[in-house]
C-alpha cells in the first residue's frame, strides 16, 4: 500500500514563525526535503506581506526552489490577486481554503464564507484553465476557535457548493479532531464528492497521528505533515505545529505503508530548520536512533 505525503513544512510550518526565516534558509529547507524524496511540496502562499510577512519572499523562493522530475509545487492562495502572483511562479498546482465557521473566516480571510465560496469558483476555473491542479482546503473543518464544534453537514455542504476541487483537504486547523471525527467527517462528504480526499491535521492535543491512520483507514489519499513537525496558524490561537513528516513516515513504514520519502534524511531536514529557527522542532525522530538499528 502507498499513500502520498505532502510535506507543508515551507508554507504552514514557517508562516507563524514570529521572526522573519531567510529566503536562503528555505531554499536549504526546500532542497533537504527533495533529497529525501519529498514529491509534493506546499512551499509558499501567495497572501497579502502586511497579513503573513514570513511569505512575503513567495516569489524568491519559487525563483530558486529545486526542480527534479516528478516534483510538484503548490501554493496556497485564498483569491484572484493571490492566483495571479501564482500564475508568474511556475507553481504546478494551487491550495485555495474556504473556512467552515463566518468568524474564522473573517479572521483569515477577510471575507464572509459565501464570497469564500465565490471566490473559490473563480480561482479554480482560471487556474485549470492555466493547466494548474486546484485543491479545496476546507479549513477548520473540525473545529472553530472562535465558535467552537462544526457539524460536518456543514462541511459537507461547502464541499458540495465546490465541485472544481479535484483534491478536497480536510483541516484541523487548530487540533482538536479524534479518529472518530475523522470517521464522520469523511462519511459525511464522501455523500457529495467522489474526488481524493487528503487530510491536514496539527498535533495541538496529540491527536494528530492517531487520526492520520484513522484517515488512512477510511480511504485518504493523502496526509499534509511538516519536517519538524513546526507550523501553526497565525490568525487561530494556540494552534500549534502540524503533525511531523519524519514522525508520520516512520509510522507509516512500520505500518507496511510505502511514502517514497527516507526517513533519516526527513528528519535531517526537520533538525536543520530547527537550527535556522534557534529552536528544537517537536518532531521525535531526529532525536533518537533509527529503528531497527
């Protein structure tokens, strides 16, 4: 059995970083993940500097980012503007979120989630038109910040009123999801979409890994994880790092679960965007020996 990581350590991992990251340390970041097989990258997003200043350098990265065959680049967008500085990058495909809640929404986006909705039609048309691949990343799919429990008919819902997704992401922006959230919620829109599911789950109260095999269980296509396991979200409060790559691919491995991605040079990666942060990351693997020995 194979499953697909996609490593967003580039773009959710370094974006609540409270200090600016150099564009070289990315690059370094970005090449240390393609050396370990990483395939699919979410590497920028393309927002307003004012709101995410640690993606301010999206187009400098892109610029230099390493090419190998087979490798895919996203960024993540959230409208038209955002699309267009996409579109001069050389990007292989586009992330484009639609909040489940009104008040994260405003929160993150600066918009109602019904112009959310809008919008997603619009960037999705140009970008498949452009020859793009268009993933609809419903964010705080499990949970709101600011208004707590989300139904997953409303997830549901939304996913429905999006059918130019060709990759539907479900997000636990802010960790709070438990397999059996995962079950329902993957019940719930599997009712309104056939398209591949991939999942994005933060390990804010160690649920993480444990509803990334839930997923994987209930037929996901892809998991998100970050090297280090660093990330967060700078509009959530207290959503802390996204579930480790190194941490995920060992379990997986063991699991008899093929990712294509070795592990002691994805935990390498995760230790060295640590020393670039000044920080040791969360992720467990590059702290100990690898297993067997």
């Amino acid at each position: 059995m194979t499953l697909e990581v996609i490593e967003v350590g580039p773009r959710d991992g370094l974006q609540n970083e409270p200090v600016p990251v150099p564009t070289d340390a990315k690059i370094t970041y970005l090449e240390a993940l393609v050396a370990a097989g990483v395939r699919r990258i979410e590497a920028v997003s393309f927002v307003h500097p004012g709101r995410v200043p640690q993606m301010a350098d999206a187009e400098r990265v892109m610029a230099r980012a390493p090419r190998v065959p087979g490798l895919r680049y996203a960024g993540l967008v959230l409208n038209e503007r955002g699309l267009d500085r996409a579109l001069e990058t050389g990007v292989d495909e586009v992330n484009v979120v639609v909040v489940a809640t009104e008040t994260f929404s405003l929160r993150n986006q600066g918009m109602p989630v019904e112009r959310a909705v809008e919008t997603f039609g619009a960037v999705a048309a140009r970008a498949r038109a452009a020859g793009l691949g268009v993933t609809l990343t419903v964010g705080a799919a499990f949970g709101c910040p600011f208004e707590g429990e989300v139904d997953p008919g409303r997830v549901a819902e939304l996913v429905a009123r999006c059918p130019e997704a060709q990759e539907v992401a479900l997000a636990d922006t802010i960790g709070v999801g438990t397999p059996a959230d995962v079950r329902r919620l993957t019940a719930a829109v599997r009712e309104v979409t056939a398209a591949p599911l991939r999942f994005h789950f933060h390990n804010t109260r160690s649920t993480g890994y444990a509803n990334a095999v839930a997923a994987m269980e209930t037929g996901a296509a892809a998991l998100d994880a970050s090297a280090g396991g660093i990330g967060g979200c700078p509009f959530a409060p207290e959503a802390t790092g996204n579930i480790a790559t190194e941490d995920l691919v060992y379990l997986l491995e063991r699991m008899g679960v093929s990712t294509g991605i070795a592990l002691p040079a994805v935990a390498g990666a995760g230790l060295g965007i640590g020393r670039s942060l000044g920080k040791q990351v969360p992720a467990q693997l590059g702290r100990v020996a690898a297993w067997p020995p």
